[in-house]
C-alpha cells in the first residue's frame, strides 16, 4: 500500500482523486489551508493537515514517509490574481517551490505531479494548442502556472526530484461550487437554468472553450504519476473538441428540461476568444482512456446538483 500527499486534496479536483487513490487501497494525506476546501468533500479514512501549502513546516511535516506528492493547491482564479497579486503569487508559485524544497530538505526523490494550467498559453496564434506552443501568459496566475514548470525543471535537473507537470483546459464537474466566485461557467450555468433562472453571457456567446470532466483529469493525475520521467514533462489535459458557450448553454437547457433565458452581458476585457488543446500527447504517453463526453459529464453534474439540494 503507497501512501500519497495531496496538496488542495479538499478542494474539487482534489477531493475526487483522494477517492480514487482510496478505492484502490492507497493511504492518503491531505495538506489543506480550507480556504476553498471543504472537510465535507473528504471521505473517512484520510489524514487531514490543516496548514499553508507555502509554510515549509507544514508542507514537511505533510511530506514525512509519503511515495509521492500531488500537488493541487492554489488559488484558481484569474481575477484573484488582479486584485490580490501578491497573495495568488505567494500560494501558486512560492507553495510549489515549497513543495520541491521541503522533498528537497528530506533528501529524496519523491515524485511530485503538479497542476500547471492552460492559462500558460496566452493567447495562443493558433488552435488547437499543442503543448509546443510558445507560453506566454497574459495572466498572473497563468505567469505563476509557467513559473511552477520553469520551478519543476530546477527540481528535476539540478535536485534529481521527478516532476510531472499537467495543463488542465476548463475542467468541471459534480463538487464545483456554483456559488464560488472561482467556478467555472458550467457549474453556473447548470444550478441557474436547473433552477428556471435567467443566465448571462459575456460577449456574444461565440468563445469557445474546451471542456474536460473531472474523471478524466483524475485518470491523467493517476497516469501521470506512474511515469517516473527524468525530464519534467507538460503535458494538456484537455478533450481537443471546442464548444462555444452560446452551444453550452443550449446543450444544458435541453439537459435539464428548461427553456434558455439567455442575456448577452458586455465581454470580459482581455478574455480570450478560442482556446482548446491537443490531448494527443498525454494519450500516446499516459495511455488515457476516452474522454467523458460533455453531454455525459454534464447530466451527472446535474444529478448531482439535484442530489445535493434534496
């Protein structure tokens, strides 16, 4: 039996990968500041640390006797990361750093997957972005995201730590708080038109985005930690199918059984117009099974939704 660290481990993503290292017999530990996390989204059995995954104590302390790190905290938000630039620095890249330096002070060679994002491209000249695209954010969270790669290769090439670095495309999914200013458009969308609300869209509903199922990115954190590699790899998570969020909105309309009440809000400034990867890296190394269809993942996202509110 491996037991595993998961930095964020009570946040979405993360909660559902401690399920899925649960369920095949593994032990986990969970390194948690709560700030978007919750207790409730832990099963039984996990060892939760209450702590700053930018505190070197407790980030060593959580890495004591561990087989491995998934490194899922930060905070996700590019707004966030206008308004409070220092701080979404000081948890996205200082607690990466932090996570290599405390395998670091152990003296080991503990591998670590982390998340890194799709925010790292920027703008990208051309879609679908292959992970040889040039990177160059127009965020500070993408910047951090790059920086946590720049960071993982130090780790690799001069600490000898095995780093696995993973660009998560819109990821969604049952446990994505719609009311959490750091959602994403699905979980809005999904509780609003559930309801028979009105919802908004930004801009003339024509941006496209790609949109992976939370499974599916667990199954990429899961493979992606049996590589082992020597030379800290990138990888895209991500499904290569585009859809606008004009279509989004109809397809989650037809879903739930509601009529659309769609306004058109003014666009977000800076927003990206087209954005959605190419997976045929990750599937040829990682050997990833076929993606959740969007259809599929989001009427499991509203049964949830319906489970939750009974």
């Amino acid at each position: 039996m491996s037991t595993w660290l998961v930095t964020g481990g009570a946040g979405f993503i993360g909660s559902h990968l401690v399920e899925a290292l649960l369920a095949r017999g593994d032990s986990v530990r969970v390194l948690d500041d709560l700030s978007t996390g919750h207790r409730h989204n832990l099963p039984p059995g996990v060892t939760l640390i209450v702590g700053d995954v930018a505190d070197p104590d407790a980030v060593g302390q959580a890495m004591q006797g561990v087989d491995g790190c998934f490194h899922l905290a930060a905070i996700a938000s590019v707004e966030k990361g206008i308004t409070d630039w220092l701080g979404t620095h000081r948890a996205n890249l200082t607690g990466t750093i932090t996570v290599f330096d405390a395998i670091r002070r152990q003296g080991g060679r503990i591998p670590v997957v982390y998340a890194s994002s799709a925010a790292v491209y920027g703008d990208a000249a051309s879609v679908p972005i292959g992970e040889t695209e040039p990177c160059r954010p127009l965020s500070g969270y993408g910047a951090d995201k790059y920086g946590c790669e720049l960071h993982a290769r130090v780790a690799s090439h001069v600490h000898g730590i095995p780093t696995v670095g993973l660009r998560f495309f819109n990821v969604y999914g049952p446990r994505q708080d719609p009311k959490s200013p750091y959602s994403g458009v699905i979980s809005i969308f999904c509780e609003r038109i559930a309801a028979g609300m009105a919802i908004t869209i930004n801009g003339d509903g024509g941006q496209t985005r790609d949109f992976v199922y939370v499974a599916d990115v667990v199954a990429a954190l899961l493979a992606a930690m049996a590589l082992r590699p020597a030379d800290s790899p990138v990888f895209n998570v991500c499904t290569g199918r585009p859809t606008s969020v004009a279509a989004l909105a109809a397809l989650v309309a037809d879903l739930a059984g509601r009529p659309l009440d769609a306004r058109n809000g003014p666009p977000r400034a800076g927003e990206i117009r087209h954005s959605h990867g190419l997976p045929d890296r990750a599937n040829a190394v990682l050997g990833l099974p076929d993606r959740v269809t969007l259809g599929d993942g989001l009427a499991r996202v509203l049964h949830w939704m319906t489970e939750a509110t009974r």
